[in-house]
C-alpha cells in the first residue's frame, strides 16, 4: 500500500508525476486526512496539494523561481512574475498531518529556539536547517495577520541559507486613505525587490488579468462557505478545513482555482437540492476559531458523531475580500489592508458575528495555539464581546496547530463532549 509517511515528503511527492502512482497519492491522502470520497471535489482539493507541491519541489529543476511567503501575501503578483509562492506555513500544517514535523519541531530546539515559541515558526527554522522544504530562491514576509513573528524567522532562514529577504508591513489602522496608501508603497517597493530580483519588469497587464480572475476564484471561495448555511450542512467539517488549501497561494493557474470553487458551489447546491446532509437538521452548528490541530484532524471529525458540526473554520476569513480600487495597485492595497486579522480586535470580532449571523452559528470553539500572542491576547475579550452580542457560548482549549507535544488528545475530547452535550 501506498504510505506516504514511510516514503518521506520529498520522495514521495516525485511519485506524482507517475500517473499511475499519483491517484493511490491521492486515495492514501484523502483517506488520510478523512475527506468524503463521493464528493469529486475533494479528490481534485488533494490533486491541488500535490501539484504544488510537485512543482514547489523540482522548482530549481524545472528552472523556476520560488519564493517563501507567509500569509497573506499578495500572491497575485508573484504570479505574475511566473515566481512560485510557497507557504512554510502550509508545509507545517501538512507535515503535521502526515506525523512528520517533529524532527523539524526538534531540529530548530537544537539549534536554539524555544519550545514555548510559536511553532509554526520553529518549524520554518527546523525545516531549513534539515532542508525538509522546497528550496527557496528568497524570503518575503508580511505582517498581515498582524503578527512579525514569521518575518523574524525569515530571517534567521535568510542567514542560515544565504538567500535574500524582503518585509512588508501591513499598517495597523485600516479603511483609512493614509493606511491605504502607505501599503501602497509597500506593493511598490516588493514590485521593485522583484523586478531587481528577477532583472524582469512587471507585466501590469498580466497582473491585472491575473487579479480579475482571483477575484472570481475569491466570490465562489466566498459562496462555497455560505452555502454551509443549508439545514441539514450539506458538507463536512473536514471539508471545510480542506477547502481554503486551493485559495491559501492560489495555487497553480488561477483559472483551476476558479475552476475549483465554482465546481464546488456546484456540487453543494445538488446536495442541497437533494436533502442531503452530513449530519441532522439540528446538529450543533460549531464556529471554529483560530486554525484546528492539523495532527489530529480526527477531532473534526468526532465532533459529528457527537452532535455537533465545524461549520467554519475562522481562517477562511483570511480570502474573504476581493480586490477593488481605481487601479491595480490600489486594488490590491484595498484588499490586503482589510484581512480579519490586521488590525485591532473589534475588526475580528466583527468578522466572526458577521458569520455567526450568516451560518446560523450555536457555538464556538476557540483554539488557543501554544505561543500565538497575537490570537491569545486577545482571546478573553473576543469570547466575551461574541457572547454578549449574539448569547452564543463559547469553550477555550489549549493546544498546538502543527506541534502534537503541546496537545492533550483525551483531555481535550473530553472537554469538547461536555461542552457539546450541554448544548443539545
Ligand atoms: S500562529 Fe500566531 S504567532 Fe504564529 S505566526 Fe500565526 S499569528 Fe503569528
């Protein structure tokens, strides 16, 4: 049997270009990470992953330029310079899935950083000190979540592999023209880092062609989550994790992706059409904030079998926005500036009631990640606010995205079934 964990990423992933190896990748990952087999989206969400990651991995080989990124960064235009964008993040959280980062996790400790920081962080550290991750050509870090942790491991990543690094900063205050226009100058200066990098002039054509169909690719993103609304949810939480992987980098061609999202809206709705549900009418309808642990995805998945379903995960927030604006410079400086997370915390707690609203939320469960200040600081004020405004409640647990050390798998089911049980 085809077993991925045993391979190794890197050579299992030069499997895919075998195309009878490539759909036992695929079965073995969905089957793996438990997405529903019937629906064809799903398969095409795993082929997303491994396309990327073929490509990301024989970069240099193929004669392409790759760049690490954090999220959310403006990928349209590193597309635009035919430069592949690559999340550390993403190859954290699918190396987590797979049981492979705590070498990475261990790697980085070795080398120094402490285990109370913020994991996603010493994985990118760990992941290049053993070379684990596709080679990057340089580093671009943004601070558009709101968090610069990412652009300090950057650098260390930068000093370690001697390759180049560029930061952006996203401006605290948004929907504010002075804002607006600093990050602006930002786009323009990561345009000219390019340009110099490359010796190539950006085609602003082509950008503006490439963010037209982004945009679309972002409003069937945007449908595919409120057709979750639907009683009986006519998909599950696992899918509702899976399904932000194709827009995360907007992988590949910016055409599948849009492909992607409006194939998806079509199958939902004939699900809808057809009474078909994941669970019953009545199953508690779950907000998921922050993201779930990658290495225990079974978690999701157990909520359904107790009366309760993940009807959103918080992050998808992150692709909500379009890009609109006079030009493309400022439409792209629009859409960058608003994301949930920039910003202060009323921005995210308006966000999340926003969705309470629209998916008819019951409750939420707030994932406090190990070493995350920028989500946990603010942890108790957003449960506070989200309960006086809409009376809905909410359970805290401790944990880690990506590190399975910092996690306590039957504690934490115990207390998710409580919760659970008290709201039927
Ligand atoms: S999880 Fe929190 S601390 Fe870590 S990179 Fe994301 S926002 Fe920053």
């Amino acid at each position: 049997m085809f077993n991925i964990s045993k391979l190794g990423m890197r050579k299992a992933i030069q499997l895919a270009d075998d195309q009878k190896m490539k759909p036992l990748m695929a079965s073995y990952l969905l089957n793996l990470v438990g997405l529903d087999e019937k629906l064809k989206c799903n398969t095409e969400v795993i082929n997303f992953f491994i396309d990327h990651f073929y490509s990301s991995f024989n970069a240099k080989k193929n004669g392409n330029l790759l760049a690490w990124v954090n999220l959310p960064a403006p990928t349209e235009i590193f597309y635009a310079f035919d430069i592949i964008p690559f999340g550390p993040e993403l190859m954290a959280s699918l190396s987590s899935t797979l049981g492979f980062a705590i070498k990475d996790f261990e790697m980085a400790e070795s080398y120094g950083i402490s285990r109370d920081s913020c994991s996603f962080d010493s994985h990118l550290i760990g992941s290049s000190l053993l070379n684990s991750s596709p080679q990057a050509d340089m580093l671009v870090s943004t601070t558009g979540t709101g968090c610069d942790a990412q652009g300090k491991s950057f650098e260390v990543t930068s000093y370690l592999a001697g390759i180049p690094v560029h930061h952006m900063s996203t401006p605290y205050r948004n929907n504010d023209p002075e804002a607006i226009n600093y990050y602006k100058e930002e786009l323009l200066r990561l345009i000219e880092f390019l340009e110099e990098f490359t010796g190539n002039k950006l085609d602003y054509e082509k950008l503006e062609a490439i963010v037209e169909v982004s945009n679309e690719a972002s409003k069937c993103f945007r449908r595919s989550y409120e057709l979750r609304r639907a009683r009986p949810v006519p998909i599950g939480g696992i899918e509702s994790i899976a399904h932000y992987a194709p827009i995360t980098n907007f992988y590949g061609d910016m055409g599948r992706t849009e492909y992607f999202y409006k194939s998806l809206c079509s199958e939902i709705e004939q699900r809808i059409k057809d009474g078909i549900g994941v669970v019953n009418e009545d199953a508690i309808r779950i907000l998921w904030l922050h993201f779930p642990p990658m290495h225990d995805l079974k978690l999701i998945k157990h909520i359904e079998s107790i009366g309760g379903i993940v009807v959103f995960p918080e992050p998808a927030l992150l692709w909500w926005d379009v890009a609109e604006g006079k030009n493309i410079i400022d439409a792209l400086a629009n859409k960058y500036t608003s994301i949930f997370s920039n910003g202060d915390a009323q921005k995210r707690i308006d966000k999340d009631l926003e969705i309470i609203k629209l998916l008819d939320v019951d409750a939420a469960i707030d994932f406090l990640h190990w070493g995350c200040k920028n989500f946990c600081s603010i942890a108790t004020l957003t449960k506070d606010t989200l309960n006086e405004e809409t009376g809905i409640p909410i359970l805290e647990i401790d944990g880690d995205v990506v590190d399975p050390r910092n996690y306590a798998s039957a504690q934490i089911r115990t207390r998710v079934e409580a919760f659970i049980e008290m709201l039927k």
